[in-house]
C-alpha cells in the first residue's frame, strides 16, 4: 500500500486545490446530496475564471492544479481555462462526481485526449453499471474517490472487478454541510470508519490506496509503518506544499475544511502562501 497525500504533486511538489463552481445539479433519492463540507447546492454559482487567471500568474510551470466544484464541467469557460493553464505548463487534474459521467462522458475524453486534463478524480456515489462509468477503468490516470465514514470499505471489491486499480479515501469532514450530516448519522458513519480501521489492511498490495491527512488521522494509516517507512512515504502535513482556492468566493485557505480564510483582494497568491503557509 503506497501513502500518499491527496494534495501532493508528483510533477512539481506544490499543489493548487481549485474549486470552480459551487453547484451541485444533482439529486440522490429526491435531495441534493447532503454532506458536501463545501456546502454546494443546486443555486450556486461560477467562479470567475479570467479573475483566477490573474491570481495563477505568479505560479511557475510544473505545479499541479486538483479542480473541482460543485460541477466543474458545467462551467462555461472550463475548456478555456484549461488551454490557458496548457500554455503556462501547469498540470490538471479534475474531480468529476460518479453521475456526471454519462452526461459528460464525450467531453472528459475531449479534455484527456488533448491534454488538457491528466488526471480524473472520480467521486463514488453507488455502483458501477453504465459502460462510460466502466470506461475511464482502461484510463491510466483515472482515480476513484471514497469517503471514509460514507462509503462502504467493500466498494473497492466491485470497483476492482470493473477494472479499477486506483483509490482515493478521503476523511469525513465535519465542515459545511458534512456538521449537519454527522449530527443526523453519526453512529452510521462512525461504524464505517470502524470498518474502514479494520479492513482497510485487506487491500493491501492488492490496489494502489492513497489518503488525504483527513483519512491518515481517522485511520491510524502511520500504525502499518516504522519510523523510517512512514518518512520515506508520508509527504508533508496539509498546508506545506499544498494550497486552497476558492474561485467562487475569492478567497485562499489552508485546506478546503478551513474557515481560516483570506481573500483575493487583500493577498497575492504568492504573498498569502508565503505568509501563513506551514512550515516543514
């Protein structure tokens, strides 16, 4: 089992955690999904893109942008967005959610095809079944996101089957929507993480798992590891290497579970960092 943390680059060492859009277009079970930590829903709005432009111009090529929403693919001018950051050599990766795959399926190929998008985060939401949903399994770069504490640790055995070799668990974050959630269902979502603590070792050199330092901390991830294994493998705490930017808002955080949050119009992307950023 390789660690690794979700907002790590393996191209520059320095990542830029975007979301785009904070809406949320689609509805489970007659309720828009209900524990987004950003607190997404279905009247949300597009983030300025030619003003997020302006805030990536002091980065350098080589640095890795992780976008999501909300529905980036909805966003207008995402295809743009895309060419321009080609241009100055950074590199995309994109989070789309399970039931955006068919409606979109044409398009994310467009995106991957050009180069324009490396790699395809994609949001678990029930099983696999739809050929699109099956076919980004053939793509190298395609990663399926879970949540500790939502989904189910055996989800992994069905995805496994279609032909996914490449896992993402991210933590539960009590934030945004996710409070609420957990004060509704928290026996629920405390015996999965307890199941995810237990079986999470079954997986083991069968798949590649990475976590985000969410899921590293409710899972005790460091327990399979000696000193020596954890500092070869574990990457950094969050806010070292690592940034959040909020294109609907306009504001810069530590991490997307972060209320600590400062705005566009007060920092440059470069001083912000350099200001309040972790030290290793």
């Amino acid at each position: 089992m390789k660690i690794k943390e979700i907002r790590k680059s393996n191209y520059s060492g320095y990542v830029y955690d975007l979301e785009i859009k904070n809406t949320h277009n689609y509805i489970v079970n007659g309720v828009v999904v209900h524990n987004c930590h950003e607190e997404s829903n279905t009247k949300g709005k597009h983030g300025d893109l030619i003003r997020l432009n302006d805030v990536l111009l002091d980065l350098p090529p080589g640095i890795e942008l992780a976008i999501g929403g909300g529905n980036p693919l909805d966003h207008p001018d995402l295809k743009e967005f895309l060419v321009n950051c080609k241009q100055k050599g950074f590199i995309c990766n994109l989070t789309i959610n399970q039931l955006h795959l068919k409606k979109h399926y044409d398009f994310i190929w467009e995106l991957i095809n050009s180069d324009l998008v490396k790699g395809i985060g994609i949001s678990y939401r029930k099983e696999f079944k739809t050929k699109e949903e099956i076919s980004f399994a053939n793509y190298e770069h395609s990663v399926i996101h879970l949540i500790n504490g939502i989904d189910d640790y055996k989800s992994i055995e069905q995805l496994m089957n279609v032909g996914y070799k490449k896992f993402l668990l991210l933590g539960y974050k009590q934030f945004g929507n996710g409070v609420q959630h957990y004060n509704k269902f928290s026996k629920e979502i405390e015996d999965k993480i307890k199941k995810w603590y237990m079986f999470i070792p079954k997986y083991i050199g069968k798949c590649l798992i990475s976590f985000d330092n969410l899921a590293i901390e409710q899972l005790n991830i460091k327990r399979f590891f000696t000193d020596e294994g954890w500092e070869t493998f574990y990457q950094g705490d969050d806010f070292t290497l690592s940034v959040y930017i909020d294109a609907v808002e306009q504001k810069f955080a530590p991490t997307s579970r972060s209320s600590e949050r400062k705005s566009f119009n007060d920092y440059s992307l470069k001083d912000y960092f350099n200001k309040f950023r972790k030290k290793k």
